[in-house]
C-alpha cells in the first residue's frame, strides 16, 4: 500500500546512495560521476580514508562538492569470524568506552577533512551492532546519542512512519543497472525511501562496474521529478 508521506519536491519516492570504507574506486570512478550529473552521495569513511594523508586531501574534495561523510568506526570492528578483522580489532575486544572514544575520534577526522555538520550519521560495520564478549551488548543506545541516524544491512525499503533511523535497512547494490533501477521503480510505486550500499566501483571489492554505477546516476538525474536524490543524513533529517 502506498504511503502517504510527502517528499521534497512532490517526488514519488526518495534515494540515498551510500558508499562504505571509504574506497580508492570511489574517489576513482564514483565521485567524477557524481559530480557530472549533480547527485550527492554519502560516504561512509573508515580504515586508509581516515589516516591516509593522501587521500584525506581527496576526501577533502568531495566535502567541497557538497557529499555527505559519515562515521564506520577507524577499524571497521566486526565480528572476529571474518577473516579479514585484525587480531584485537574484533567487536569481542570492545567496549562501550572504547567504541565510544573511536567514534569521537572517527568525527574528529572528518570534521577535520572540513565535513562540520550539526548532526553525524552512522553505518555499522559489516551491520553488526553488539560488541563486548559474545557479542551480548548492543551499542545501539550509544549510536543514538552520538548519531543523527545509523544505516544497518537489512535488505528492505526504508517506510516512513515505521523506520528505527538508528538502523535504516538497506539494499546492497545490484551488479547491473537494470537491478538498481528496479528498486527505485518499486519504490516509486508505494512512495518509499530506498537505500542503496556500494562498496567498490569499477574495483576494489564487493564491486559493481564504472558502467553500471554510471548508468543509474544517469537514470537518476534523468527522474529528478519523480526520485528525490539526497544524501542518507538529509533525508533521515527529512523524516525525523
């Protein structure tokens, strides 16, 4: 049933794209087409992006073209069953405390690239939100302390009027451009906000290709009138 939330612009639904790590293939391939069709994307910036000199001065840049840059931890703490969680970097050896000082320090990195809003925004690394041994204690209450909004990994659409914002649902991205623009077409249809996660773009890893993330920032900013296109923490400030 379609809703009868209002959005900007009378569109039929709204987009938020959000890109996790902060990834080489992002400043590459995403950012330069963003730019050319006027879409704004929010970045969640973790890892290399934050102490990385170098591609601080890149990120930089994209805060200059008006992106979002949002909080994912300086150590991307998940789950020690990943492989690729560094040995005392798992959320098994964290704390509430020390989560708490990394996310303090994780907005003050941003804040430096000169990303200074009102309010920060917030993805859960791998969507997992519990930390401490056997992962038994959420950070959740944390987050919506330090947070304007949190995006988790639940694939479904974000309804307004029944959206937690400390842990928006989202859609990984789809590996063709048919795909993606099969979620926004859904989403038109009963007046959703849909959220959409990229890690790589044309590289890197979990990746969809220069050619398909192109062709649906074109399908975007050809369905202006319809698709409200902002980033995760204006449109979660929308709803709020």
């Amino acid at each position: 049933m379609k809703n009868t939330f209002t959005w900007p612009d009378n569109a039929s639904c709204a987009v938020s794209l959000t890109y996790d790590d902060g990834l080489v293939s992002q400043l590459d391939n995403a950012l330069p087409v963003l730019r050319e069709y006027k879409i704004k994307g929010t970045f969640f910036l973790s890892g290399a992006a934050l102490t990385d000199a170098a591609l601080g001065a890149r990120w930089q840049q994209a805060v200059k073209d008006g992106h979002e840059l949002g909080c994912h931890t300086i150590h991307h703490a998940c789950d020690m069953k990943w492989d690729f969680v560094k040995k005392g970097f798992s959320l098994q050896d964290y704390s509430i405390q020390r989560m708490r000082e990394e996310l303090e320090e994780n907005k003050r990195i941003i804040n430096g690239y000169g990303y200074k809003p009102e309010k920060y925004v917030f993805a859960y690394p791998c969507g997992e939100s519990a930390l401490g041994p056997g992962m038994a204690q959420s950070y959740k209450p944390l987050v919506a302390e330090m947070f304007l909004a949190a995006r988790g990994v639940t694939g479904k659409y974000a309804v307004p009027g029944g959206i937690d914002l400390i842990e928006t649902p989202c859609f990984e991205a789809p590996v063709t451009t048919e795909g993606l623009v099969s979620l926004l077409e859904k989403a038109k249809e009963d007046g959703n906000w849909v959220i959409i996660l990229f890690h790589g773009v044309g590289g890197d890893y979990i990746a969809v290709s220069k050619e398909v993330h192109e062709g649906f920032i074109k399908y975007l900013a050809e369905n202006r009138k319809t698709v409200y296109a902002d980033t995760f923490g204006n449109i979660a400030g929308i709803i709020k």
